[in-house]
C-alpha cells in the first residue's frame, strides 16, 4: 500500500476508534437506570472492573508504576476522590432527571475548565472563551423549566454540572500528568483509589449484587471505561488533538440517541433547544483551543 494511502487509513481507523470510544462514553449514562443501585454502588462497580481490566492490559505491557506513584501519588491519590465524586453525580443527575439533562449539564465541563486551567496552571484568562462558558450556562438555564429544589430537571441539571465541574478539575490535573506518565497507568491508579475508597459500601448492599447486575457493571467498567478510555487513547495516534476535543462533545448526542433507542427516552424540545446551545458553545470551545 502507498505510504500516502496508508496514512489515510489509518486516519480514518482512528476517526472511528475516537468516535466508538467517545459513543461509549455515552452510553454509560444508560447504566444509572438499568441498575437498580444507589450511584455510589455503580460507581464502586465501574471503577473495580476498570482497574481489573487496566491491571491487566498495564500487567501484559509491563508497565513500571513505581517512578507514576513516587512522584504524583498524593495528587493520584486526591484526583480518585474527585473522580469518584464526578460519576457519582453524574448517576445522581441521570437518576433524578434523565439521560439527557444529565449528559448535557455534565457537557458544560469545558466551561470549568476554561476558568479552572487559569487559576490552578497560571494561564492567562481567555475572555472569548469567557463569553462562550457563558453562552453555554445560558444554554443549560434554557433547559430548566422551574428553578426549584423540588423540580427534578432543576436537580439533575445540579447534579450534572457538579459531576462537569469534578470532571474539570480532574482534565486539568490529568492534562499535567500524561505529559509525563502513560495515560492508561495515571487512570489505574484513580481508578484503584476510588475502588478502595468505596469499598465500605459493600458491607451494606453485598446482597442486593445478582448475575445480572454483576454483568452489567462489568460492562460497565470494562467497556464503557477502561475499554473506551483505550481505543480513545489509541485512535488519538492519528487524530489531531482538537478533532478528537471536537468530537468528545459528541458525548450527548451518541448518549441521547442510544437512551431514545434503547430506553425509549425521549427528550423535551426544551432540552433539545437548550442543548444545541451548551454543544455549539463547548464545539467553539474546542476549536479555539490550540492542538
């Protein structure tokens, strides 16, 4: 095969590892209404299966952890707490709300991290990404029919953009770290910590896990998260930075569609309106963003 046409096949294999990965991604929120389990439950069971399976694919390649945990293990430490708290309330959201108000209210991220990067890495403010944080938060009050604590949109969008802001907070850390570590053992690790942090929980709901539930959050953690996590980190060998930034806001619309598919959950053309906002904005987002 020609060097050239080589090239674009293997750009095209990773367009679509990037864009089956990122399709997985959506789908985990659909796992918040098939288990019938507090979120703190399905998140103990995706991060166990997770580690298991990124044990074992760092145990095949050999991987050395020991210079990853002498140098970041406080923070790896710290950021599995976050990463915990984030799919926590991202179930919370899904859970109280639906599919699609959680997915687009966790969609905001990029809007904390727009803010947090300055603050915490000492860049400089960047006033038109400013602007479109808050054309995206106009985008998610659009979605909200009653702003009150006991409006059940009212409450996902809460949890939702709660689960973006920790999520934030972790992109930004995680950016710093995979400069220097491999991302798949940086994600072991927070993956392990918030695994053993939640562990606790299965001395009180041990009996309620069955085959079925089992299953499902094996899927769960092996597919929608190490899994995903994977083919994404791989198809980003030949897709730029940007395009794969660009197409993670996809994230709702694989997740909407699939929950309408596949649960039979439609929804509102108030949501629907709102959140061709927050994507527009997070789209612009990602291309002023330098690759």
């Amino acid at each position: 095969m020609p060097p050239r046409k080589h090239r674009i096949v293997k750009s095209k294999r990773g367009l679509i590892e990037v864009h089956s990965a990122v399709a997985l991604f959506g789908l985990a929120g659909l796992f918040g209404r098939w288990l019938p389990f507090s979120p703190l439950l399905i998140v103990l069971g995706r991060v166990t299966f997770a580690s298991l399976a990124l044990g074992v694919y760092l145990a095949v390649r050999r991987s050395d952890l020991r210079r990853l945990v002498r140098e970041s293990g406080f923070l790896l430490v710290v950021l599995g707490v976050v990463l915990a708290a984030h799919w926590a309330a991202f179930f919370e959201a899904v859970q109280v709300s639906s599919v699609a108000v959680g997915l687009l209210a966790y969609a905001c991220f990029p809007v904390f991290t727009v803010i947090l990067e300055p603050l915490l890495l000492a860049e400089r403010l960047d006033a038109a990404n400013l602007g479109l944080a808050g054309l995206c938060l106009a985008g998610v009050a659009f979605i909200v029919p009653r702003f009150k604590p006991s409006d059940l949109v009212f409450r996902g969008v809460l949890w939702g953009l709660l689960s973006g802001l920790a999520f934030a907070f972790l992109a930004v850390y995680n950016r710093r770290l995979s400069q220097r570590h491999s991302a798949p053992a940086v994600a072991f690790v927070e993956d392990l910590t918030a695994a053993v942090l939640l562990s606790p929980i299965l001395f009180f709901r041990a009996a309620a896990l069955d085959g079925r539930s089992l299953g499902l959050l094996a899927a769960l953690g092996i597919f929608c998260t190490a899994g995903a996590h994977t083919l994404f980190i791989h198809g980003m060998r030949t897709v730029k930075a940007q395009t794969a930034s660009i197409i993670s806001s996809l994230e709702p619309v694989y997740g909407i569609a699939l929950a309408f598919w596949l649960l039979g959950d439609q929804p509102t053309p108030r949501t629907l309106a709102g959140g061709a906002v927050i994507l527009g904005a997070v789209a612009a987002i990602s291309l002023r963003k330098k690759p």
